[in-house]
C-alpha cells in the first residue's frame, strides 16, 4: 500500500494506505490451489483513510475520513473557518453492522459552530451552538461518568481541532455512545460567555434518548480566568454529568474540577449528587466527600475532597481540605490542614482537622476533632504533640479523648471522658393525640383527588376560587391521602413525644358494596426514625424514608349509564312549533323511534335545558307527560 498526496491550488488531499491486498490459503488435502498446494486471492484494498485540508484565505480548514473494514464503520471530522470568524466542525459515525453480528446500521453526528459574540443581557453572550443525533445507538452513563477525570466532555461539547484531533475524538464518541437497536439520541448543545473581556465560558448540553425508558443527560463544562483569560491568576475548569432516568426514578449529578489554580497552586475536588424517589427514596449532597461516621449507599462514588496545596519545592507544602454533604436529615462537613516545613536538616511536620455531623430529627450532633504536630532533626524526632476529642450532644453533652505528648525518649498520654450536664434523661415532651390530627388531614379537602385514567368523556366546570368542594369526575377514581403518620403499623413515637392514644390506626371504608367499588391502599414515603425507636447506627445506615399506607383509592368498575350509550335509530333535522297539541307532539316523538326516558334526560341536561327560553320548562313538562302515557 502507499500514501499518496495531491495539491491543486490551495487544496490539499491524502489518500492513506491504498494498494493491494494478497491472501495465500493452503488448500484441504487432495485439493489444488492456483499455486499448487496454496490458494492465492489478490484484489483492490481501499484506503485505510483522507484526509483534505483548504488555505483559501476567506475559507481555511480541512477534513478526515476513514473506513474501518474489520467493524465495518466509516467515520469521518471536518472544519472550517470563514473570514477568522465563524468556525464550523462536524463529526460523523457509521456503522453497517450492529453488535451481534446482526444487521443494520447505527449513526452519529455532531455539529457546532463558533460565531462572534451575540450579546443576550447581563453580561451575557452566545458564542456558539450545536447539536448531536444518534440513530441506534444510545449513552454508556457510565462511561461518561468513569471517563469524566479524563476529559470526557473535551470530545462531546464544541471539541477542539476535530480533524486534527479526528482518531483521539472518534474513538471516544465510539465508547461514549455506542450502537444500541431502537434508540434515538437528541441532544442540542450551546456555548455561553460572560464579561467584557471573557472570564467565564460555559458550554452544555441536553441530551434525550428515547424511547422508553427515556433518560434526560445534562452535560456541562465551565472554564473561569480571572481577572483576563490571557494572564490568568485563578482558574478555573469543571465537566459536570447530570442524568435524569424515569425508568429508574432516580436524579444523578457528578462534576470534577481539572487543570484548576489559585495563583500557581493546584485546585482539586469532586461533587457528586443523588437523589430517588421510588420505591427507596434517597438523598445525598456531597461536595468533597463526606462524614467518615456516615454510611454512604453502596453505589456512591468515592469523592477527592475539594483541596488547595501550595508548595515550594521539597522545603514546603501546605495542604487545605474541606468536605460539605446533605442528606435528608443530616448536615455534614469538615477540613483540613497539612503543613511539611523543612530547613537545616530539621523538619516540622503537622496536622489539624474536624469532622462534624448534625441530625436533624431527633436533633444531635458529633465532632471529632484531631491535631497532631512533630519536630524532627535528620530523621530523629525531637518533639511530637498529638491531641483527639471526640464532642456528642447535646443531651447530655459528652467529650473525651487523649493527648499525648513525647520530648525525645520520654512520652505521656493523658486520657479524659467527660459528661457535661445532667447524666438522667431529660424529661419527654408531652405525649400527643395523632387520631385528632389524623381526622383533621382526612376532613382537609386539599388531601382529597379524583385522578382520571382514560378518556374524560365529560368535562367538569372550574370551580371557584373560594368553592372548597370536591368536584370528582363520574369515571375518576376517589383518592384520599395524608402524611401525619403511616396505617396499619404499629408506631411508638411520633416526632420526639410518645402517643397517647394507641399504636395502630387503620382506615376502613364502610357503607360501600366492596363487589361494585374497587378499594385500593395508597401508599406514601414516611421517616421512620419520626415514628419509632431507633438507634443512631440504625438511623445512619437504614432508609430515610419507607413506604407505608397513606390514604385509600375507591373506583367504580362498572359504569351504570341512566341512558344507552348507542341507539340504532336514523337521526334528522326537524322543525317544531312551540304550542302545538300534545296529540302533535306523541305522534313525532312515535316517529322518531326514541324512548320518552330518552326525551326527559335531554330536556332536563341538554342544550334545551341550558338554553335562556321561558318555554323550557313547558317542554320539561311535556316530557314528564308523554313519559306517563307510555
């Protein structure tokens, strides 16, 4: 094969690796090849790849092509710039084979274009947009997520130099999004900036696959230079992934900070989000990881704290850690800071941190403290200083722990445990009545509805603003639903107070033909800890909320129609003449094949009965006659 180059003007082409290709095969035994005992097969193979660049002066750029015959996928990157001023890029996947080995073809395109500034307000600007659409192929989340230390969103969001860049960029779009039967990609992207001159740039990214499941993904990248992008004393860089999956019910959000610096000193940190609201509702924010006493859920990833580190060589090096995380009933956070110093052979080395974690309900919280300092001379420690405290509270208050302390070859350790406060338990608030409070949830109507499945086939009126009526739809289902306490569970506590009037409330529907109305529990997500004894390991390790009964749901199976929904009869315009004789009056309705039962009902609700006549109610009453003499 041989690589050949072609210039005409000021385009230039490459065709890669073009030439022939030979396979010699030896024969079966008793077979002759076309070269006695080997079979030679010599054709055309077609170039592994072209390249295309353009120097036109108002039109600069080029492209890349490639075809990969082993996987039978043709891809390809082009970009151009017009005037220096509007760059265009376009990458392209194709693949004539799905996973399998089946038939078929999978694409993928991706487009942008960078354009001058369009101010949008407040400082605000539009620099650029794009898009990407995938046929048969859908997002490997987590791919996107392990490769989002990497740079994963440098080859999804307006990536630079495309056809340069052209192998490094397909080979990851391959691994991101790779073909999958029956799934469609949609995702538009923009570019935003801010300030005069630029000091912030955000580019994202929506991103919908379809059909069902259907998953939304927000892709996201932000760059900071201050106080100028060309000298920059702090900057800056974040890819952030959020995901947001129906199927699964269920919110995630991971970001990373890369190539970030205060000054000359390297900024480093993860957060990470996740948040579900099914079956097993969840929540947890952490910003730099989390307390080491909280029981994180299995599938959460492990977080680098958000740290500063400066340092000078070997002689220095100053570290600042901090964390920040939110749960549903907690707030955690902490930091810490490292400190080497070497000098004349001696060195000083030293520590200091915190961790904190408050519960909410019932209120306390934890503070483990720890500093720790060491002066050595060419490796002989001289002096060292280590100091714990652990701090409960706040019913009673307890801290205790150890310092210790050692002056070359001597070393003491004094220990402490102290409770703080009154040891005896603090007298409980008053136990409460939750059946009031129960029947006051139920009589509120606000925690009554009628959702409606299925087509409405009437519709209701909108009620007043100050009607606090129900008004249910006849085929809607009647739903009654309150968060005071969970049914049908034993529960011994409610919020901090014990209860005083029982352990177990149900609700029962009476009065009801159970063979005609459909009865259903609702269920809904309540605090365990806010309605039984729990200890703290129990409250950090197990669910923050649980389903339990809320309410009931009563549906009509059957529908009782006062008329019949069909009648067979040919319907006609006809004229009537108010004040006829009611002898009249039997013969048309005789005519027309209608019941009087029939009559009565459109009279009393059809458009004679909303209509503004006084005859109306005459011809109510020639209904009810005409029903008597049938």
């Amino acid at each position: 094969s041989m690589t050949a180059t072609i210039r005409i003007g000021p385009v230039s082409a490459v065709i890669e690796r073009v030439g022939i290709e030979a396979s010699l095969r030896p024969v079966d035994k008793g077979d002759v090849g076309n070269l006695g005992p080997l079979d030679v097969q010599i054709g055309f193979k077609p170039p592994s790849g072209a390249a295309l660049t353009i120097d036109a002066g108002l039109i600069t750029g080029g492209g890349y092509l490639f075809f990969d015959p082993a996987n039978e996928q043709y891809a390809g990157a082009l970009q151009l710039e017009l005037g220096g001023e509007i760059a265009l890029a376009a990458i392209g996947l194709l693949t004539t084979r799905m996973p399998g080995e089946t038939r078929g073809f999978s694409l993928f395109v991706l487009i942008s274009a960078e354009f001058p500034p369009m101010q949008l307000g407040y400082g605000f600007t539009l620099n650029g947009i794009g898009g990407l659409i995938g046929v048969n192929r859908t997002a490997d989340t987590d791919a996107l997520r392990s490769r989002l230390k990497a740079g994963a969103m440098n080859s999804i969001l307006f990536p630079r130099d495309p056809a340069k860049n052209a192998p490094e960029i397909i080979s990851n779009l391959n691994a991101l999004f790779p073909a999958a039967a029956d799934r469609v990609l949609i995702g538009p992207m923009a570019r935003i900036g801010w300030g005069t001159p630029q000091v912030l740039t955000i580019d994202v990214g929506l991103v919908l696959e379809m059909p069902a499941p259907a998953r939304a993904m927000l892709l996201g990248r932000l760059k900071a230079c201050l106080p100028s992008e060309d000298k920059p004393l702090v900057r800056l860089q974040m890819d952030a992934l959020g995901i947001l999956d129906l199927d699964k019910q269920q919110i995630a959000l991971d970001a990373t900070l890369y190539d970030s610096r205060l000054l000359e000193f390297v900024l480093t940190g993860d957060m990470a989000l996740r948040a579900g609201w099914g079956e097993n509702p969840t929540f947890l924010l952490a910003i730099g990881g989390y307390n080491p006493r909280f029981d994180a859920p299995s599938a959460f990833p492990k977080l680098n704290r958000v740290a500063l580190c400066l340092q000078e060589g070997t002689a220095l090096k100053l570290r600042f850690e901090a964390y920040l995380a939110l749960t549903s009933n907690s707030v955690q956070f902490g930091a810490r800071v490292d400190l080497h110093v070497e000098a004349a052979g001696f060195t000083i080395d030293a520590l200091v941190y915190f961790d904190a974690l408050f519960q909410f309900t019932p209120f306390s919280f934890a503070v483990d403290i720890r500093a720790m300092a060491a002066l050595k001379y060419d490796g002989h420690s001289l002096l060292a200083v280590k100091f714990d405290m652990s701090l409960d509270g706040p019913a009673p208050w307890h801290v205790r722990g150890a310092a210790t302390f050692e002056i070359l070859c001597f070393e003491t350790t004094v220990a402490f445990d102290y409770t703080l406060g009154r040891r005896e338990r603090l007298a409980p608030p008053a136990a409460i009545h939750v059946r009031p409070l129960l029947l006051e949830a139920l009589r509120d109507v606000r925690n009554w509805s009628g959702p409606l499945h299925g087509h409405p086939l009437v519709i209701l009126r909108k009620a007043e603003a100050e009607d606090e009526r129900l008004l249910l739809h006849p085929l809607a289902a009647l739903t009654v639903r309150q968060r005071v306490a969970p049914l049908g569970v034993p529960i011994s506590r409610f919020g901090n107070a014990d209860v005083a009037d029982g352990d177990t409330f149900t609700l029962e529907v009476l009065g009801i033909d159970s063979n005609a109305v459909d009865i259903r529990s609702i269920d809904d997500h309540f605090a365990p800890a806010q309605f039984r004894e729990m200890s703290e390991a129990e409250k950090l390790a197990g669910p923050a909320f649980e389903a339990r009964q809320a309410g009931v749901s009563l549906t009509v199976e059957e529908i009782d129609y006062l008329y019949e929904p069909a009648l067979d009869v040919d319907m006609a315009f006809e004229t009537a003449v108010y004040g006829q004789d009611l002898a009249k009056a039997e013969v048309r309705l005789a005519e027309t094949g209608l019941s009087a039962r029939f009559m009565q009902i459109a009279a009393e609700v059809g458009a004679a009965a909303r209509a503004r006549n006084g005859d109306v109610k005459s011809l109510r009453d020639r209904a009810l006659v005409i029903e008597e003499q049938y």
